[in-house]
C-alpha cells in the first residue's frame, strides 16, 4: 500500500509546530509495517537541510495560475535519511523561500504546491493508494482529483485529510478559482463556505475520510469549530480521532544528543538533577527550587497572553519559592513583556525565538511543564515532558485531556478546567507542595517515564483506517 502524506512541514526539514513532527515520525513508524510504503511531499525551502544532503531532480514540468505559466521541479533526497521517501516541490518565486508560513500570496503559495503535486503524479502516472493531506494547505486536493479534469488520471484515489488544528482555515476570496485548474463550476458548492472558497471545509466535504489528532479534538469540533461545527456533524460518519505518537528515537532521554546529561529510569532521579543545575546556572536561577517551564509559540490559543500575569503573581506569591522559565516567540507584545520581567526577577528567565536544542534541554531538566492552552488539538509537549519525567501541568482541553489525567485519579499530571490566572496558579501551588514531598515527586518522575506515547499503536490505527 502507497501512502503521499502531503504536508507543509516536515520534521527536520522545517519546522514551526506539531505538524512537523507529526509528518516527520508517522510515515516513518508506517514504514515499519511490511505492507506500508509511506513517503512524504513537501514545499522547497532553502533551509540547511536541502544543502546538508543530497537531491536529483525527478521531475520538471509547467503549471499554470491563471495565465501564468509556472515551472515546477520536483526534488527527492537520494538516501531516504529519514526513514521514507521524501520529496520537495520547487516553483520559482513561490516554493523557494526561507520559511513556511507569513507571506502575503501564500493562497497562490499553497494552491500552487497542491496543483504542482497532482501535475506531477499525473504526469509520471503515479497513483498512489492513498494521498493523506495535512491541514488546509493541502485541503482542496480531494476536490481537485475528483472535479478538475487535468487529473482525471488520479480520479478514484483515496484521500484521508487530517486536521491538526482547526483554528486556520486557508478562507480565499473567490477571485481565487480564476487560479485553478479548470473543473465543473457546478461543483462549487464543494469548495465555498460562507461566500469564500474554504479549503478546509472543502477537504472535509470530498475526502474519503478525515481525522483528528486525537478523540477529545474531534468531540470539540462537534460544537467549536469557528463556523464549521454544522458541516463536521454532517460529515460526523467519516471522522475518526486518532492521537498522535512521539518519535521515541528523536525523544529519548538516554541516546538525545540535545541535553547536557542523557539519563533512563534507573539514573533519572539523579541525572535530571544534573541537567536541571546545569541549566538553571546558565539562566540564573535557583536549581534547588521547583522550576516550572513553558514551551511554545506566544498566541493566545496556547494561553501565552496569560504568562506576563501568571508569572508575575506567580512569583510575587512564591508558594515558598519557585523558578520559571519561558521558551518561545510569536506576539510581539508579549516578548516585550517577558523581556521586561526577565529583568526585574532573578527567579524568571525566558529565551526569544524557536530553539529546538534548548526544549531538549528543558524537558530533561524542568519538573514541571505548563501548558495552559484554550485550544489544543493533540499536544505534544506533554507527551515529551513526561518521557523526560516532567510533570505536565495542563488545561483541561482537546488532545489534553486524553493524555493527561490528574494525579487524584492516579494520573500524571496536574489538571485545572478553565485557562486563567487564578486556576493555573492554584495547580501551579499543587505542584510547589508535590515538589516539597520527595517521595511523591520522585515517584511522578519515574512513572511519568514509563508512559508509552510510541507511534506504533497509532500508525496501525490508520493503517486500518486506510484498508477500510
């Protein structure tokens, strides 16, 4: 069976959330299966990995946008270093560029990789068994081989669309069909909602079937979806939540090349102690207090609008003394505010920008993680943090709530139900006293650690999905 995962990012090549490692580990651990042969197809980005390996081009052909003729290269790296098959779509002036995403013509970006995709297999004859597209930018596919007439070729293949995160939509004016390929304009009614051509909603009317990342997202999707909740209920007989895994090569605590001091659950108690000092030296802080983390980009659905406060009332409350530390960008004005309590406390750092090095670092020496998201379709975070015998201290939402359960209930975490200030403090303060209790804490370490969060159960689980 031949899957195309069809992706944006794509763990290491580039990265800028969940996406990636998601599509940079599942094809990989489907590989595994002997009846599996996963590859993945991505944009070109002129980022090190493209320079640090080997491509040849497989294909070289012309699309066009209207009645612009573009050229489309389609790159393999040779040596399949990352466990699948992987290739890049290149298209001068539009799928060359340094990052994925904050351009101003990414709906001319997205559409031309999707058309640029199905050129190619059409093209070379390639009919996959299944092309397995990743969030809106990869959406109007399944609409595209059923009605377009220049892919009749791959009419009838399976596509599963999977949503990472329902939040972005990829909503275009319908000034945009003047771009596609032609197709019966009595089908536009699969690509509108609302007035606007919506590649999501799209995905979800034409694909075969459609996912979440796990079973908690997609019961949210039910009645929070912005404007989509009457088409998911509609559609509800095709969806499936399936969690996402962790790739336990990359996030391994005794082989990860990122932290200072690699450690198992024999040594953990005392090794992470190691990283946690090393760590609070080069911040300032104080090793010998509970130190509580965050990790991730600063927008508010991750809950990043409520560090400034939290850390402040936090600190000025201490619960007896405790250090926080903040990695991450996105809003300007938070950075700004972080920046400015950085320099006022000894007891809070934060590092600006997107260090996949540093997270490492921090997962094997924090005790606790913070994640106080309002939407969380998955989280992987969590999932890390207790392979590096964090404590989770999270929201309970989405993805959360299936992995994450409090520690009253004999669970790994620290759960708190509504994202504000008040309530996140109150866990945060459990956990000061769960750190006071050595015993306790220790033994949260160690179980946290033995939490199997692998991609082998959840490949299968779409494997069965692809066979249904």
């Amino acid at each position: 069976m031949t899957i195309f995962h069809l992706s944006t990012e794509c763990y290491p090549v580039a990265k800028v959330g969940g996406l990636a490692d998601v599509v940079g580990a599942l094809p990989k651990y489907q590989n595994k299966i002997k009846e599996v042969n996963a590859k993945v197809v991505m944009p070109w980005y002129n980022k090190h990995f493209v320079y640090d390996y080997d491509f040849e081009v497989v294909f070289d052909g012309f699309i066009y946008q209207g009645s612009n003729m573009l050229q489309v290269q389609v790159m393999k790296e040779t040596t399949d270093v990352l466990g699948f098959e992987l290739f890049m779509v290149k298209i001068p002036g539009l799928l060359d560029r340094e990052n994925p995403y904050g351009y101003e013509d990414e709906s001319f970006q997205f559409l031309a990789f999707q058309q640029g995709i199905l050129h190619w297999l059409t093209a070379m004859k390639i009919r996959p068994d299944v092309l397995h597209c990743h969030d809106y930018h990869t959406g109007l596919v399944p609409f595209m081989i059923e009605n377009c007439y220049e892919f009749e070729f791959l009419k009838g293949v399976k596509t599963i669309g999977t949503i990472h995160n329902g939040e972005y939509q990829g909503m275009m004016s319908w000034d945009m069909v003047n771009c596609m390929p032609a197709f019966d304009h009595h089908k536009w009614g699969l690509l509108d909602w609302n007035g606007f051509i919506n590649p999501l909603a799209s995905m979800i009317k034409c694909c075969s079937a459609f996912t979440t990342v796990s079973e908690g997202y997609l019961e949210e999707l039910f009645v929070s979806f912005r404007g989509l909740e009457s088409l998911v209920r509609e559609e509800f007989s095709k969806a499936y939540g399936i969690i996402n895994g962790i790739d336990t090569d990359v996030w391994n605590p005794q082989t990860d090349p990122m932290i200072d001091f690699n450690f198992n659950s024999k040594n953990a108690l005392k090794i992470k102690k190691k990283n946690k000092a090393k760590l609070c030296k080069e911040y300032g802080l104080n090793p010998e207090l509970p130190l509580f983390a965050f990790i991730g980009r600063f927008a508010t659905e991750k809950g990043a609008d409520l560090l400034p406060d939290l850390i402040w009332r936090s600190i000025k409350q201490s619960f007896g003394g405790l250090n926080i530390i903040v990695l991450g960008s996105g809003n300007a004005y938070i950075e700004q505010q972080l920046k400015e309590l950085d320099s006022v406390y000894s007891n809070f750092a934060t590092d600006i920008g997107y260090k996949e090095h540093l997270s490492h670092k921090i997962y094997a020496s924090a005790d606790f993680l913070l994640m106080p998201s309002r939407v969380e379709p998955c989280g992987l975070n969590q999932m890390y943090a207790m392979r590096y015998g964090t404590v989770p201290v999270v929201s309970y939402t989405g993805g959360l709530r299936d992995t994450v359960k409090d520690i009253t209930t004999g669970g790994s975490g620290l759960n708190f139900t509504y994202p504000g200030v008040d309530d996140i403090i109150h866990a945060m303060s459990r956990g000061v006293n769960i750190y006071k209790n050595k015993a306790q804490m220790d033994e949260l370490v160690l179980s946290n650690m033995k939490f199997d969060f692998a991609w082998e159960k959840s490949a299968e689980k779409y494997l069965t999905l692809y066979k249904n």
